[in-house]
C-alpha cells in the first residue's frame, strides 16, 4: 500500500513537472512571437518615419505635421557623430539627412521644419523637429542686436511651438515649471553675466532644461547636470540663419557640432563641384564670349577654409572669412547675370 502511494505521488510529480515544461514552451512561443511582432512594427514604423523625414527635407520652408508612434522617437548623436534615430529597438541612422530634434518626441504630433543652408549657393536642407511638449522661452533685451535678432526668428518660426517671449534677462529666474516634457531657454546675444540658470525654481531640479545664447558667430550651450541646477556650457561657431535655428531645435550641443560638421563637409563638396563647373564654363567661353570673365579666388578662400572646419570655439574666428568669400562670390554671380553670362550658380 506504501509502495503504490509513492508510486501515486511520483505520477502526479512526473504530470505537474510535465506541464510546467508545455505551459513554458508555449508562454516562450508566446513571448517570442509577441517580440517579432514588436521588432516587425519598430522596423515598419521606422521606414515610414524615415520616408516622411526623406520628404519634409525637400519641402524647404514649410512646417508640416508628423504623427508620433506611441512610445515615441528617440534621436542621438555619438561623439563620433553616429547619429541615429530609435522606434523602440529599432535604430535608423540619419546617413546623408542633417536633422536637429530633441532627445525625445513623444506624446503628439510633432512639428517637422525644413530650412535650406546657402553660402551663397545651396549647400543643403535641415530639418528641425518639435513637438508641444517643448516648451521655448526666447528672451531678448530691446532696442539692442538682442531685438534685432528676435525680429528675424519670429517672422521665420513655424506656427505650433510652444513660445514664450522674455524682454528681460533677469525675470529667468522667476518662471515657474509649466509641466513641459522639456523646457528650452533661447537667449538672443544677451550677456553671458546676465543669465542665471542655476537660479530657475527648484521644480526644474529633476527636470530637462537646457539654453543657448546666440552671439554673432558663435553659439553658447548651456546644458544641465542630472538632479541639479548646475549647468555646464560649451561653444561652437555658427553661419547662417538656418544653424541659428539648428542650434535652438538640438537636443544638446553634441547634436548641433555633428549636423555642424556635416554641413561644412557638404560646404566643401559642393563648392569643389561649382568651382569646376565655372572653370569650364570659363575656358568654354574664352573666345566666343571674352567679357564673360570668371573670377574664382573666393572660391579657394571658400574651400580653404571650410575644409578647415573644428567644432571649437576657434574655428568662429574663420565665420568672417568665410561670409565674406560667400559675399563676394554672390557678387560675382550677379555681375555674370547682368552680362548675359552663365551663372557661377
């Protein structure tokens, strides 16, 4: 009777043991398919997101609405400049795209902008993204540069952000946390005295916050530590009023200094290909039309000097050399219309 009630137990052992091991296949089968359903909508919405990335670019100039996958878009920069965007696991690099967006878009529509970058001729598109759980507060001192650059940003900024306008530095500290996902302070060639960050409300402690003040060529960022009211700055050199603008949509400055750094690349290729058209156009013309005479020493100041590009500080002191030669070659150009000439551009 001992021996069969053992036997008993150990049957109801062996069929428990059983099922917990069927029950664990079928909840794997389960997990697994559920993962490659996930990875399958991650890679479909981020070819998606990618084509509509593809075809906001081209749209220069126009802002339009783009619908925001649940658990969001996350964007990233390494310092290597391996810039890459994220639907859940899935990573999508930019490749040839110039895109400055916040480390994260979730929750609603986002804002997708285009800008075109010219020195004098096109060099390339930008693409800003946003979304109104961005909070910007552009703050400016009147009658000053300050206004003159906030006449330029309010006519050209895109309808839909989240803005706030300050007409003095130091009501900053005063602001109040409004619930933002993120809040961004944009100081227009304020003086650098005259920001105090670490002084904002104690609610902004655990919170993303970030600024930038733009100066004539160079752009400063000011980026918060985790759980403090510490912020560290760093400076980087602009051109242009569309990395005026890249500056102020970045998530951080590591974002700005990569699309910086692709831009000057462009910067450099482009010009060698228009400095070689306008070399044959030259010798093409040399007897048939002699007054159309290409002048093309900007061109090498040009190539020169962006092919010197640093993200550093230093390299601003290259932003007037760099107008310049842009300045003049756009001159050239015009004078060659006026002759009944082909364009350098």
């Amino acid at each position: 009777m001992k021996k069969r009630g053992l036997e008993m137990q150990a049957h109801w052992i062996f069929i428990l043991i059983a099922g917990a091991i069927i029950l664990a296949f079928f909840f794997s089968i389960v997990a697994k398919q559920k993962s490659l359903s996930e990875q399958k909508i991650s890679i479909t919405l981020s070819a998606n997101i990618e084509a509509v990335f593809s075809g906001a670019i081209e749209s220069k100039g126009t802002a339009q609405l783009l619908t925001v996958p649940k658990d969001g878009i996350d964007f990233d920069c390494s310092e290597a400049c391996d810039c890459n965007f994220w639907i859940g696991d899935k990573s999508t690099s930019f490749r040839d795209k110039i895109i400055f967006a916040p480390k994260k878009v979730i929750g609603q529509d986002a804002t997708a902008w285009s800008s075109e970058w010219k020195l004098p001729f096109r060099v390339s598109n930008f693409l800003y993204i946003t979304n109104p759980n961005v909070k910007y507060y552009i703050v400016y001192v009147p009658n000053t540069n300050s206004a003159r650059i906030f006449d330029r940003i309010n006519k050209t900024l895109p309808p839909g952000l989240n803005i706030a306008v300050l007409k003095d530095p130091g009501a900053v500290p005063s602001i109040p946390y409004e619930g933002f996902q993120e809040t961004k302070f944009v100081f227009l060639d304020v003086p650098d005295s005259s920001i105090n960050l670490a002084g904002l409300d104690t609610a902004f402690r655990k919170k993303d916050v970030s600024a930038v003040n733009i100066h004539q060529n160079t752009i400063t960022f000011y980026e918060k530590e985790p759980g403090e009211l510490y912020f560290t700055s760093g400076t980087s050199p602009f051109v242009g009023e569309a990395l005026m603008f890249a500056s102020i949509f970045s998530a951080d400055k590591q974002m700005y200094d990569c699309g910086l750094q692709a831009a000057f690349l462009k910067l450099n290729h482009v010009a060698q290909i228009i400095y070689g058209r306008a070399k044959m156009i030259q010798q093409n013309l040399s007897l048939s039309k002699p007054e159309c005479v290409y002048v093309l020493g900007d061109f090498n100041a040009l190539m020169q000097l962006s092919g010197e590009f640093s993200s550093g500080i230093e390299f601003s002191q290259k932003i007037p050399g760099i107008t310049a030669a842009a300045n003049a070659i756009a001159r050239e150009n015009k004078n060659l219309i006026l002759l009944s000439c082909p364009e350098i551009y």
